[in-house]
C-alpha cells in the first residue's frame, strides 16, 4: 500500500511552507513599516535575542514571518490531505 501524499511530501512541505509564508510575512512587515514607520516601537531591535522580542520593530516582523510561515505549512498540508482524499475515493 502506498503511504499517503502528506506523508510523502511531509519535509518538501514544511521547507516549501515555511519559505513561502515567511516571504509573504516578509511583505507584510515592508508594507507595515511603509505604511506606519517605526510607529511606537522604542527600539529597532534586531541584534540577539531582540531580534525575536515582539516589542521591538524587528521583532514584530520577525514573529510575523514565523506565524505566516507556520500557517502556510497548516494550509500546504490541508490542501494535500483533501487532495490524498479526492484521489483515494477516485481510486
């Protein structure tokens, strides 16, 4: 019996996922930034661990990356169960 396609694709998924949302989270920071500026955050941020620290500027985009990139991978292996199911019934 053949494995399932989620199954298959599990890696090529999380890396394609990941790369993909993250670049779209990517956008979302440049036209934040473009729109807002700095707004209220103090601190650009970026160097250690401020680098992931939400209440700084880059931080807040680096969180938006990850959760993009993390919902992205969500939608990826929805899209392919629905599609091991549309081909299993077919089959």
């Amino acid at each position: 019996m053949q494995k399932s396609i989620p199954s298959r694709a599990f890696w090529l998924t999380i890396i394609a996922g990941m790369v993909t949302g993250m670049g779209n989270g990517s956008v979302f920071g440049a036209a934040m930034m473009c729109m807002l500026g700095r707004g209220k955050f103090d601190h650009w941020g970026g160097w250690y661990s401020t680098a992931y620290d939400p209440s700084t500027f880059t931080g807040f985009v680096d969180i938006c990356m990850i959760l993009f990139g993390v919902a992205y991978v969500g939608i990826l292996l929805i899209g392919l169960k629905m599609h091991d199911s549309i081909e299993g019934s077919a089959a």
